[in-house]
C-alpha cells in the first residue's frame, strides 16, 4: 500500500514539474503563461477561484474563497492538442469545465479531467491595459466566468453567464506563491 501511495505522489509531482516547466512563456496571443491565482477585480475583497474543500473529484465546484495561497487556488494557463487555451488546477490537475457543454446562462462551473473538448477552452480579452487583468470567455457557449449577483460571500459557486465586462466577469491574474 505505501508504495503505491508513494507513486502515486511521485507521479503527481512529475506530472506538476511538467507543466510547471513551461511556465513564463508566452503562446502566440502574448498572454503570460505559469502558474497564478484569479483574484476577484473588485475592490476591497480578497476572494480567489477555489475548488470547493480542495477537492481532486470530477464535478467538484468552482467557488470563490479568501485568497490563503493553497494550491487548489493556483492555475495554469496551457494550451490543448489543439493549440487552444485552458485552465489547469493545481491541487487536482483538472480543467476549468463547463458541464456537458451547456451553453445556458448560469450554470455553475466545475473540474473535470482535461480533454480537448471547447467546454474547457477559455479566450482571453484583457479588461484594461494590463495583460494580467482580463475576462475569459468559454469557447463552446461563447459566455463569462462570472460571479453571480457580484457576489462577495465566500463559497459562491462561479457561473457562465453572457459577457457584459462588469466587474463580477474580471479576474486579476496574480502569480501563485506555490510556483
């Protein structure tokens, strides 16, 4: 049991090596890639994009939580088989998803197993001059990771809701202090 416990943690920690690797590069839309933290872009609050209990489960939650530097609030920016941008999750190494594709306005996004479905593709558009700042549209719905009523309360579950640039759909992009 201890051995298999042990390559088990060997292989995540080779599997984040590799990723992490490629950290500070730059794709061709010249958004920074590496690992980071997505703040709320609202003032006064201190909330970053969490998966609910630092779970590594397909369908857990994607909330919002005081920002403490765990790892299930770091996120790395990468690119699919297909070239196209996507969220990785440091604590489960699972992708920012919408569930099963649905291109409904307010339906809470989860984590899934990476995969090149465009459920898991997020476009960039920064919000200000600062590449560090920005929303970021699903490719498949075409609609915001938002926060829903501009929420503050911690545990709010984050939504796909229809691009409007109000300050519940931007997100600073603040380096991880695990990476």
């Amino acid at each position: 049991m201890r051995k298999k416990a042990t390559m088990a943690v060997t292989s995540g920690v080779l599997a984040l090596g590799a990723i992490a690797a490629t950290a500070g590069s730059a794709h061709a839309d010249n958004v920074p890639s590496g690992w980071f933290e997505m703040r709320r872009w609202v003032a006064n609050t201190n909330l970053c994009l969490d998966i609910e209990g630092a779970s590594t489960a397909n369908g857990a939650h994607v909330v919002q939580l005081q920002c403490t530097g765990r790892r299930s609030q770091a996120w790395f920016r990468e690119y699919d088989g297909n070239g196209r941008p996507r969220l990785r999750n440091a604590n489960s190494l699972k992708c920012l998803d919408v569930p099963y594709g649905s291109k409904s306005p307010g339906v809470g996004l989860i984590q899934w197993d990476c995969n090149n479905g465009t459920n898991q593709v997020w476009n960039w558009a920064k919000a200000t001059g600062d590449y560090n700042i920005a929303s970021f549209t699903n490719a498949n719905s075409g609609m915001a990771i938002d926060m829903p009523h501009d929420s503050t309360a911690a545990g709010t579950q984050v939504e796909q809701y229809y691009y409007n640039g109000n300050e519940n759909q931007v997100w600073y992009m603040d380096q991880s202090p695990w990476y």
